[in-house]
C-alpha cells in the first residue's frame, strides 16, 4: 500500500475535510426553514401545511439524490458531483425568491431542485473523507455531518436579520448565491485518494486491519445481504424519533411545560446544538466502543427520555432530554457512514450509503406525521411520545442481532462486532 510522503503531491487530508466541513455548513442551512415559514405564511397567506411541505419535498428528494450522487461519483470523482451540487441547491433557493404568491414555485425551486444539490452534495464528503481518514472513521465522519448540523446554528440569525432589512424574496436569493459558493468552493478540493492509500507511519490496530482486509462490496452484493437493511432500518427508526421532535419542538414545550412562545423559541438553537454536537461525539465514540455499541446504547437512552418526556413541566428538565434526543439523532448520521464502511468497504460506500440515505427521506415523512397524527386524535403529546418511546426500545433489538456477513470465510465488517 502507498503511504502519504511529501513528495507524493498528495493534499493534505485535513485541507479537504475542512472544505467537506464548509459544503456542510451551507447544505445544513435546510434545517433553518422554520425562519422562513411564518413570513411566507403571511406575506403570501398560505397554510403552514403548505409552506412545510417546501421543506418536507427537500429531505425526501435528499434521500434520493444522495444515492444518484453516489452512483455518479464513481464514474466523474466527487468534485464535479459536489459543483454540481452547489448549483443545483444554490439555484433552487435563490430561485425560490421567485415564487412571489405562487407556491408550486416554491415547491420545485427549494423543494425538488434545492433537495437534489442537498443530496448530491451531502454525499461527496463523506463518500471522500472516508477514504482519508482509515484511522479515523467514525470521527471523520461525524466531523464532516456535524458541519450539517451546524449550518442552521449559524444561517438562522443571519437570515432573521436579512429578512429585516432587504426583505423575504431578497434573502433567499442572497443565501442562496452564498450557498452556491460555499458548496462549489469546498467541493472544488475534493478527490479520492489513490487505491489503497495510508496515513504515514499508521500502524492500524487489529481490529482497524481486519476492516482493512475485508473486501469492498458493490451496491449489488451490499444488496444481496441483510445487513444492508438492518443498517437502513437503524437509521430510519434513528430519524424517525429525532424528526419527530425537530418538527413540533416549539408547541410541544409550550403544551408540557407551559412556557410561552418566546421561550419555546429557544428550543431551535438549542437542537442545532445538540445535533451537530451529537454528529461529532457520537461517532467518535463508536472509534472507541464500536458502531453496534453506540446504536445500542441511543436506542436505549431515548427509550427511556421519551417515556418521561411528558412527565416534564419544568423546561430546563424538558429542554435537557430533547438536547439529547437529537443529539442521538445527529448521533445516527455520524456513525451510519463508518459504520457501512466498516461492513461494505470504503470503496463503494457513496453508492452504498447514498441509498441507505433514503431512509432519511422517509422518515422526515413518517416521523413528523406520526406524532402529529396522534396530538391531534388524542388531544396530547402525552400518547404520541409513549409510542415512540416503544419503537425505540423494539429498534435496540437491531443492533443486537447484526453480525458481520461471510463469504468465502472472508468477513464484510469486524469492527462492529462491539
């Protein structure tokens, strides 16, 4: 295998994984769109239902378009999918400036054309950095999607204030031109290592050299094993908890712990947070514990926090949990990455994972109308949160059963195993 020398003319890894970090922030800017939704509710006197819908068509098309990215990256290479990407994405916000009262503008401007650069571009640094960082798997992956988690934190305040002074039309033209040249910029750094690349003088620990020799696996032959879609319904159950929260933050801290809007407001930044917190930590600690271990022990934490969700009148109490609920669900997308890695190989893992993506999609659908359904048939959240708390605990038997897959006696993944 090569190893990286000076004299290679190899970049430096942390060069690309700090541009896949700046692709992150832009794209993450989508889980900022509750800024925008009152101010187009009023200025053009649509329902709430359909301006979410904006944002709900950008996170199913997400799914989607993060496994054609990663089908595409194997024939171009992850730059010209990541500028692509940035267009697409910065073109569908800045056009949705144009909807001007027609909302099937905004519909295919941010929804279907801002949704596809979200996925193409969500894949390519963690497809890319992936190859990087053998060493370091899980914490270069939870690095790269904590940037995602990031991007609301910072594009939400810059919006509100834009919004005040140059107006709603105009500053998602504005965010959508720096958009554009936040994605284009981070992408136009990336590239794959060549086959077989190690960091210099990494001596890889034996559990890190079995991941090493184990094959890389197609999307057909990923497919042709069940672990694949255990790994897809972690993940999908993993969101599906999380989104449910991030979509009723506000009225449900108002309902259970009596604040008033202004308070409940808080809740945004304070999920921001905690997801790219989550994103960071979690799969860091999946390097040390393993991939299995870490989904295991989520499951099975907000098993418990949605159970005594309810019970919470005091807000800092209640405030607390959902602080770790999604960071369990930033959590998810930070160590799914390593952890298809870990069973499939890296080679293949853009196609691989992209798909798995589409879990995400789905779940942004399901999670979010789940609990919604419920509130409105029962009256309360009360209900709703008991059955989440139910499907988490069913979802922790996943990790519990999934092995490593054989063929030929040659094991996918042996870092999972704990």
């Amino acid at each position: 295998m090569t190893e990286d020398t000076t004299n290679q003319g190899l970049p430096n890894r942390w060069l690309l994984a700090g541009g896949g970090i700046l692709m992150q922030l832009a794209l993450g800017a989508v889980y900022a769109w509750s800024v925008f939704r009152i101010p187009l509710s009023k200025t053009f006197g649509w329902s709430i239902s359909d301006v979410t819908w904006a944002f709900s068509l950008a996170i199913l098309v997400l799914g989607f378009a993060a496994f054609i990215g990663g089908l595409w990256m194997r024939r171009v290479g992850p730059r010209i999918v990541g500028i692509t990407a940035g267009i697409c994405y910065g073109l569908g916000v800045g056009l949705s400036g144009l909807a001007n009262g027609n909302i099937w503008i905004l519909w295919l401007s941010y929804g279907i054309l801002g949704g596809l650069g979200l996925g193409l571009g969500y894949i390519v640094p963690l497809a890319t950095l992936v190859k990087w960082f053998p060493d370091r798997r899980g914490f270069i992956t939870g690095l790269a999607v904590a940037g995602f988690g990031a991007g609301a934190l910072i594009t939400a305040p810059v919006a509100q204030q834009l919004i005040v002074s140059v107006g709603l039309l105009n500053t998602l033209a504005i965010l959508g031109a720096a958009y554009l040249v936040m994605v284009v910029l981070g992408s136009s750094i990336m590239r794959n290592p060549p086959d077989g690349w190690r960091p210099a003088g990494w001596q890889p620990s034996a559990k890190q050299q079995e991941q090493l020799q184990a094959r890389d696996y197609t999307l057909k032959e990923a497919l042709s094993t069940w672990q694949w879609y255990v790994l897809w319904a972690m993940l999908f159950l993993n969101v599906t908890a999380g989104i449910s929260i991030i979509s009723q933050a506000s009225p449900m801290a108002q309902e259970i712990s009596g604040v008033n809007a202004g308070i409940a407001a808080g809740m945004v930044g304070l999920i921001s947070i905690a997801n790219g917190l989550g994103r960071l930590l979690w799969a860091w600690f999946s390097d040390a514990i393993g991939r299995r271990n870490v989904f295991l022990i989520m499951f099975l934490i907000q098993a418990i926090l949605f159970f005594v969700l309810p019970s919470q009148r005091e807000f800092t109490a209640l405030a607390t949990i959902c602080f770790i609920v999604i960071s369990c669900y930033g959590g998810g997308f930070g160590t799914m990455p390593a952890f298809a890695a870990d069973f499939f190989g890296p080679k293949w893992v853009g196609s691989i994972y992209g798909l798995m993506l589409t879990a995400w999609g789905f779940a942004g659908v399901f999670g979010p109308l789940l609990i919604a359904n419920i509130r409105q048939s029962t009256g309360k959240y009360d209900a709703a949160l008991v059955v989440i708390a139910l499907i988490m605990l069913v979802s922790a038997v996943l990790p519990l059963i999934i092995r490593q897959h054989r063929v030929a006696g040659q094991p996918v993944e042996a870092g999972a195993r704990g």
